[in-house]
C-alpha cells in the first residue's frame, strides 16, 4: 500500500483487489505496512480495512504504543507456527507492551478512528476549497492528508513553521498533514487558514 512517507497517493480500491484476487490464486501472502497509516490514521483502525484487505502480515509501530517505542508483527492463522526464528534484543519488553494495552484501550474508548474518519473528510473539503493556483491536488483519508503543489513545497513548509504550523514534505512537491488524531475541529480550521495564508490567498490570520 502506497503511504504519504513515500508518493502521498492512496492505493486505489480497484488496485488493491486485483491484489487481493492475484494473491490468493497464486497462493501468495499479502504483507502490509502499517506502521504510519495503522492505529486510526485514515479514519479506520488500519488502513487496509478500507478496502476489505485481510493481509497475511500486518507490519505495525509508531502509534501502537502512543510514541513509546515499539513495533509488532501480526500474522494470519494462515501461518502456521513462529514467523522467523531469530531472535530480539527488545523484542517482548513488558513495558512496551503494557503502554501499547493502554494506548489502545485509549484509542478504542475515545473512538478515535471515528472521528478522524468524520473530522477528516470535513477537513479534507476545507482544504480542497482554498482557490490557489498553487494547488494542483488534495487527497488523503481520514488525518492523513497530502497537497500536491505546482512548486517546491520546502519554502512554504519553513513559511507555515514560522506561522506555529508543524508540516512535512512527501517528495519535493507534496505538503504532509498528520495532526492528531483528537485534534480540535477549531484547530484544524486554523491550520487551513493558516495555509491560505502561506499559499498568497488570504491575510496572515490571527492567533
């Protein structure tokens, strides 16, 4: 699945289900990166719930433990018996595991999925209204979102930093939003605005 770390482009359902279909005729395991899009990033707990996809591996890290380190290996009942046999030096730390309990308890409880699944898209249509000659694309899913610009975005990422907004690139043209997932909706107009700003439409706006 491609991810915003590396094109900013969903994978297209039709895409994914050609895969799917390939895989399993071939007798094939599907193995799926989750490590920035898991955890309710997209609006759903993975991303891969998005197009039905029952993957034989799931790759998972970053916001499984809330931030504390940590990265897991789920598999499929399709395998049987251990993944691999070698060894980790931090592999099943206790600590780990009992802050990423806890973080999904979190996650779960708060709805957290939801409401970046409902938060997003109202953001992702906020975002696609500002009338800039600048902008050739916004997509994304749930908080995950990218802009695709006509020019290189490095300039109005140091623009928005300075302005109190923390953004990222993804390649040399393509502006990475990845807010929180509790993120106020009055936030997220902000960082709209505030965008606007930085792309010549509008004022610089107040704090």
């Amino acid at each position: 699945m491609r991810t915003a770390s590396t094109t900013s482009h969903p994978a297209e359902p039709d895409f994914v289900a050609e895969l799917a279909r390939l895989s399993a005729a071939r007798g094939i395991l599907v193995a799926v990166d989750e490590v920035q899009t898991g955890f309710g990033r997209t609006g759903r707990l993975f991303a891969c719930e998005h197009f039905g996809l029952e993957p034989g591996l799931l790759c998972l890290a970053k916001s499984i433990a809330g931030g504390f380190p940590m990265g897991a290996l789920l598999a499929s009942d399709r395998i049987q018996g251990p993944v691999g046999a070698h060894g980790s030096t931090f592999g099943g730390n206790p600590l780990a595991c009992a802050v990423a309990n806890r973080t999904l308890d979190c996650l779960l409880a708060e709805s957290l999925p939801e409401r970046a699944d409902e938060e997003g898209s109202r953001w992702l249509s906020r975002l696609r209204r500002i009338d800039s000659p600048l902008i050739e694309e916004v997509r994304g899913l749930g908080l995950m979102v990218g802009i695709q610009l006509r020019e290189r975005v490095a300039p109005h990422l140091d623009a928005l930093a300075d302005s109190g907004v923390l953004a990222l690139a993804a390649g040399p043209k393509v502006l990475r939003l990845l807010p929180p997932l509790n993120i106020d909706a009055r936030d997220l107009e902000t960082v709209a605005e505030k965008i606007r700003w930085v792309l010549g439409v509008s004022r610089q706006p107040r704090e």
